[in-house]
C-alpha cells in the first residue's frame, strides 16, 4: 500500500518548486536586439518543442515539430509512415505535408513552397509559416524584436494549455512587460538549467513584488514545473534589462525500486507583471 501511494504521490506531482532561482544580473537599460528569433503564440514564448527547440532551417522557415501543432495551436495531427504524410486539420480545414516534398495539400488545392518537412530525431518538422498562411491564422513578424507572432482566440485551447491556465492561478496586470531578449537552455541528466535575459518594455519602473518572469516546463509523465510564487521580486527600472536564472529537477515515479524520470517535452516563457 505504501508503494502504491509513493507512485500515485509521484506521478501526480504537477506543482513544484525550482530548487534554484535567482537573478544572475542586471545589465545596462541601453536597447539591445534580440540573439536569435523567437516564436510566439499569443501571450507564451515557446523556448521548447520536443525533441527540439524551433529553428530557422535554411529557407529562413520555423520549423516545428508535428505533435507541438496539437498541444499548442489545436489541430489535429496524424501521420501515415507509408506515403510519408503529415495531415493537419484545424477547425474546417485540413492540410497535408509529405516528407521532403515542396507540395502542400489544401483542402482540395495544391500548391507549392519554398522549403520542405524533415524528419528531425525521430519526429516530423514542418514549416509553421506555410501551415498559419493555409489555415488563416493571423501572423506577425517584428524586425526589430526578431519575433514571429502567432495570435487568435482559437489558438492554444488543448487540454496540454488548459493545465497550465489552471495552475497559473494569479492576477495579471501586463500580460506583455517584458520583451525576451536571449535564453539559454542545458539538458543535463538529471536536471534542466535555463537562464532567461528579458527588457521591462512598460516605459515605466516596476515596483518590488511585481515582476513575473514566468517559465512553465512540461514533462510527458504529466510534471509541471513553475516557479515558487513566493520567491523576492525586486524592483526593475524603465528599460532594464535582467536575467534570471533556474535549474530544476526532472520529476519521477518509482518502478520496481527504480526512479523512471520524465523527459521534457515543452518550455513556456511569460513576461509579464503581477497586481496584487
């Protein structure tokens, strides 16, 4: 009985703490651009896709892989190993990607694109741009920022999102205080070390307890990690730029006296301020 519970208490585990979470500095409020493009959708930065982060192949495409359109957007995905097929449908449409093929299925409409899907680590990446274009999904690309934005009240309503609208039980001032400017992710094998570089872009100076930098991990044995509502947030100055950093175990359950980790399948950025 004791065994039983130890599982069912591990496997349940969607809350906890990072064991480590502090701001590693405060650089200068001159205007710096972004390192690198990042995705947005709606209100999440989406640092984490598994088995890879989105990138930028060299049709200077977003490439995603095929399951994140499920757990993020909302479509449904499947594939067919035979005829190498991806088929997406979203709402009344439905579109259909083939491994290494320029040709994208619409509905009944044929078309073509400037890059094509890869198998990347065992799973199917496609291009994000092309499939938002088919489906009418409103997009947005900012130059200066090196953000490409997705955006509608149809996105991200999946069962994966809902779980972690539930747990984010605050009161939200800004949903959109902060810009990200730069993170750096390492896998280790027990651990995940994140450190986050983000700019206060509300023209103002925020005050002690409101700053949200917010970061949820997602784990495939249902962990979800956020951070400890609890901890100091300090004050930030008009245009400062901070950098936090975090490092947070994978969750687990026992099996045959064994710890069975979780494997990380998503990373959620917010940037936002708290009312309280």
């Amino acid at each position: 009985m004791g065994k039983l519970l130890c599982n069912i208490m591990l496997v349940s585990v969607l809350f906890f703490c990072f064991t480590q979470e502090a701001l590693t500095g405060k650089l200068s409020a001159e205007s710096i651009a972004p390192s690198t493009p990042f995705l947005k959708i709606n209100n999440y930065y989406v640092l984490f896709t598994t088995p890879q982060a989105p990138y930028i192949d060299k049709n200077n495409r977003f490439m995603v892989p095929l399951r994140s359109i499920n757990d993020l957007l909302g479509g449904h995905t499947s594939y067919d190993p035979a005829s190498k097929t991806a088929t997406i449908q979203f709402g009344t449409h439905q579109v259909k990607f083939k491994m290494n093929s320029i040709e994208i299925v619409t509905d009944s409409s044929t078309s073509v694109m400037d890059t094509v899907p890869v198998l990347n680590k065992n799973a199917m990446f496609v291009p994000l741009g092309v499939l938002t274009t088919q489906l009418k999904i409103h997009q947005e690309w900012d130059q200066q920022n090196k953000l490409y934005s997705l955006s509608g009240k149809e996105l991200m309503k999946t069962p994966m999102m809902e779980n972690v609208e539930d747990l984010d039980r605050v009161t939200v001032d800004n949903e959109n205080a902060f810009h990200l400017l730069s993170y750096k992710l390492t896998l280790e094998k027990e651990k995940v070390r994140l450190t986050i570089t983000a700019k206060n872009i509300t023209g103002k100076k925020l005050d002690e307890g409101i700053e949200d930098l917010n970061t949820t991990f997602i784990f495939n044995n249902g962990g979800t990690a956020t951070e400890d509502r609890n901890r100091k947030r300090p004050s930030i100055d008009k245009n400062e730029i901070v950098t936090r950093s975090k490092e947070i175990p994978y969750p687990g359950i026992i099996e045959n006296k064994k710890i069975i980790r979780g494997e990380l399948e998503y990373i959620l950025f917010k940037g936002r301020t708290l009312k309280w």
